[in-house]
C-alpha cells in the first residue's frame, strides 16, 4: 500500500513535470511561429505598401498619355491648385482595400476565411513628391527622352546627327554673317551721307558755273580735294563726272529699295495671300509665366546627353502642330513657332520665326555670293556704273558690299516665301539654284509672286525648323513645351482645369499598420506574458 502511494506521487511528479515541460515547449513553439508570423507580416505590410503605391500610380490621366507619351496623376482636388490631401486619401483607400485579406479570399474561396497576418491599415502620409513640372520641366523632359529611346526613332540617330551637324555649321556661317550685318548698317548710312555730300558739292558747283566763272572741284579718293578758277564755268572733269552722274541716274539702283524693303513687315512678303492666323492668349496663362506648385522630391536624372537633345527635340516636332499642320490646336496653332518664338500670339510667333529663317538663308546665300565669280562681277560692275561718277574707290566697294548683303536678303525672301508654300530650298545653293537675278532685285516684291508656284529641293519647312530648334537652348525649350502641353490638354473635355503643375509624377510615402496577436495568445494563456500586437511601419514610393 505504502509502495502504491509512492508510486502515484512519483508518476503525479512526472506528470507535473512534463505538463510544465509541455507548457513551456508549447509557449516557444507558438512563439516562433508568432516571430515567423510577425516577419511575414511586415513583408505583407511592404507588398501592400507597394500594391497600394502602385494602385494610385495607376490612375494616370489617360489623355496625357495618349496626346503626349507622358504619364502623371492630376491632383488637383477638383480645382486647379495641387492637393496632395486627395492623393493621400486615394492611397488610404487602396491600402486599406489591399488589407482586407479576409474578404478577398472569402470571395474567391468561400469558407476559408482564416487571415494568417491580421494587420489592418491605420494611417498613410506622403511624405515627399514630384511634379511634372518641377526644375523646369526636367521630369518632362525625361520622360518624353525615354519615350524616343523606346520607339522607332533610336533607328533615326544618324539622321538626326546630320541634322545637328547641319545646324552647328549654320551657327558657324551666322557667326560669319551677323558682323558683316552688323558692319553693313554703319556702311549703309556712311554711304548715303557721303553720296549725298558728293551730290550737293556737284550741283552746288554746276549753279554757280551757269553764272560766273566758277571753282573746279577735283573729286578725289577721299572726297571733294582742291579747289581752282575756271574763266568758262564747270571744268572738263566737272563736266564729265556730271555726265556721268546723269548716266548712272539712269540705271536701276536696287539698293536704298532693299534697305527700305529690310525695315517692313516680312509677313506679307513671304506669305503672300496666305491665312495667318490670329490666335493669342494672355501670357499670365502660360505655365512658365505664372507662379506654380514646386516639388518636394529629387529625381534622378539619366537622359541628357547630345544624343538625347537631338531625341528630345524630335519628340516636340512630332508631338506638336506648325505652320502648314492639318490637326486642330488649341489657342495657340503655330506650336513650333512659339517654341521658337515664345510669345502669346500666333502671329508674333510665326513673325519671330520666318525673320530667323531669313536670317538663317541670308547667311548662306551671302556665303554662296561670295564664292560665286559670276555674282562678284555683276556687283563690281553694278556699282562701277551707279558710283562711279564719284571717281571714289572706296565708296564704289561699300556699295559692291552692301549690294552682295542684301542681294543675299533678297534671294532669302524668295527662299522662305518658298518654304511657307509648301516647297523646298537646298541648305548649300548652287548657281542652278538661284531665284533672284541682281537686275531684277529692284523690283524684288512682284519677283517674290513667283515662289508660290515653285516646288524646289533640299530642305522642307519642317526640316529648317528642326534646324533653329537644334539652335536653340533646350532649358528653354523644356519650359515652353510644358506650356504647350497644358494648354492642349484643357481644350481636352474633362480636362479644363489640367495644371502641368498639379499632375505627380512620383512619390515617397510611409503607411503605419497594426498587428493582432494570434500565436501569441497561447503562451500568454499559459504564462501570462507574451506578445500583444504592435504597429508596423514601412516606407514605400514611386516613379513612372
């Protein structure tokens, strides 16, 4: 009997012993499994983070994208300004429906409802962002950049490597040109003052011979030399510089009508009878005008090389309309132009680019005059018979120079008289390729009718444009498309408050999440300690 109870009390102890054993093998097990659990939550939380991420980048405005190859979130709140408020609450939306693991696979497999993580969305905050917009339409540009990259157009880059040799050897012959333009107005206005002098000195001279025996003026290099007495009037070379003068009054001078023609508006003459139209819009409208919404966050920036300007500079001749375009644009129809331009009206824009067109032609066709014999002849002759009665070599060359200049002028008239009609001008001429004879530059105007009949080869209007955009800084033209952009888009229906300013493009966010205990019930049962829940706190972003 004695040994009996010892026998029970000992295999009580034991089970005493491996209960307490169990208890505490039990707790660490459901330990672990709650630890295990616990990690896969938070890797749960961070997908969820993203999804939702995801899930809001997801609602980009479609007709950006479709219109300009550009994706970015409207945010705007209904109104015009930037309201991250709404994009946060469109990101605790998503994340609080991503959460909800429970009712997703309650749908998809009725019955099994046990949701492993039990965490609950509690609270998101953006914590930093970008706009379209922000460093001067830089996001813009690298988005539109990566656009190119992945079309068609990488197979166009040598084309369009010719095309930027194209315009660095135009800026080379403008280089050229603009001094000698420079120096032609000062030897213009020296010219006319010394005619005029050498004028007055002759009739001045030829009243007072009529009536008494008058001075003999000898016309020199440097003007009016000497003075002697004549007992019968003019002398012999006052008479024949006279009889000059009055020879050369008979030949055409195309001159003073050039530099008269230089000072007008150049619309008129090189669009003839063509509609321009007469949109404008007030320039406190314009993005790159008024004060605008600015981001928080710093992107990185992988495109911006030669290759991707050339790139860049191609997405805005293929995204935007110009003159001769079909397609409908909103406000402003001459987008190029004001690209070039930069001007709230249609026509300034269009005014702006044709004279940088002109100035452009004039510099190579003053290139082609001066290698060409043939012109540098005529010229010399040309001024021989209007200047040479002076008997002054230095003048007759100022005028065989000022002759070249703007008979370059307006042979460039007739060139881009050609372009807006549709036709087309070789960037280098040939002597075959010349329009404007110098015997009919006075009477350049009624010449310039026949341009819009003439089809011509070598370069399109497109094409010059391409070359004035390979010319122009991109910082600006970044700013001036973003313009554009905008203004297209709220001509779009639904789209009448778009603002390149309130449309994101990336963001960084943190989201707060709380756990359930669900292991961990256990070993606080049996101990009374254990794990009780908590918050998980992931950081999460995104880019298009």
């Amino acid at each position: 009997m004695r040994n009996r109870r010892a026998y029970e009390a000992l295999a009580c102890g034991y089970h005493r012993f491996f209960s307490l054993l169990s208890i505490l093998f039990l707790s660490l097990m459901f330990t672990c499994a709650e630890a295990v659990r616990y990690r896969s939550a938070r890797a749960h939380c961070a997908n969820l983070t993203a999804v939702g991420s995801w899930s809001v980048f997801s609602g980009f405005e479609n007709r950006l994208l479709e219109k300009f190859d550009v994706f970015g979130i409207h945010s705007a709140g209904g109104g015009t300004s930037l309201s991250i408020a709404k994009l946060n609450e469109s990101l605790k939306s998503w994340m609080d429906e991503n959460a909800d693991v429970r009712g997703s696979i309650s749908e998809k497999l009725p019955g099994l409802t046990f949701d492993p993580f039990q965490v609950t969305a509690q609270s998101t905050e953006i914590t930093s962002y970008a706009l379209l917009s922000d460093n001067r339409g830089e996001y813009f540009y690298q988005q539109a950049v990566d656009f190119m990259h992945e079309t068609a157009w990488m197979n166009a880059l040598g084309k369009l490597s010719d095309a930027s040799k194209s315009a660095k050897d135009a800026q080379e012959a403008l280089k050229t040109y603009e001094q000698s333009k420079k120096d032609a107005d000062k030897k213009a206005k020296q010219l006319r003052e010394k005619t005029k002098q050498l004028e007055e000195t002759l009739k001045a001279d030829s009243d007072s011979g009529s009536s008494q025996a008058g001075s003999v003026v000898i016309i020199g290099p440097d003007g009016p030399a000497s003075v002697g007495s004549s007992p019968g009037g003019l002398s012999a070379s006052q008479q024949q510089m006279k009889a000059e003068k009055e020879k050369a009054s008979r030949v055409k001078n195309p001159l003073w009508k050039m530099i008269a023609l230089s000072w007008k508006n150049v619309l008129p003459l090189v669009c003839g009878d063509l509609n321009i139209s007469s949109g404008k819009l007030p320039g406190k409208e314009l993005l790159s005008k008024r004060r605008k919404e600015s981001g928080t966050l710093d992107l990185d920036r992988k495109r911006g090389g030669a290759a991707d300007n050339l790139l860049f500079r191609e997405y805005l001749l293929d995204h935007f309309p110009r003159w001769h375009s079909d397609e409908p644009a909103a406000r402003l129809k001459y987008q190029i132009e004001y690209l070039i331009g930069g001007t709230a009206s249609d026509s300034k824009n269009l005014k702006k680019t044709v004279n940088r067109l002109i100035l452009l032609r004039e510099a190579y066709n003053y290139l082609h005059l001066q290698k060409d014999p043939k012109a540098l002849k005529e010229t010399s002759t040309l001024a021989a018979l209007i200047l040479g009665w002076t008997g002054n070599a230095a003048l007759i060359e100022s005028f065989r120079e000022l002759l070249i200049i703007y008979w370059a002028y307006g042979e460039s008239l007739y060139d881009v008289r050609i372009l807006m009609h549709k036709g087309k001008v070789p960037l280098i001429k040939t002597a075959a390729d010349w329009h404007v004879p110098l015997s009919q530059l006075h009477d350049l105007p009624s010449q310039l009718e026949k341009a819009d009949r003439t089809a011509g080869k070598g370069l399109a209007y497109a094409d010059y444009l391409r070359l004035l955009l390979n010319m122009q800084s991109v910082k600006v033209q970044k700013e001036r498309a973003l313009d554009l952009l905008e203004l297209n888009l709220q001509s779009e229906e639904g789209c009448e408050t778009f603002r390149a300013d309130a449309c994101v493009i990336a963001m960084k966010n943190v989201c707060t999440f709380r756990i359930r205990p669900v292991f961990s019930a256990v070993p606080k049962a049996f101990l009374g300690t254990g794990y009780s829940g908590g918050e998980i706190r992931i950081e999460g972003g995104f880019a298009y």
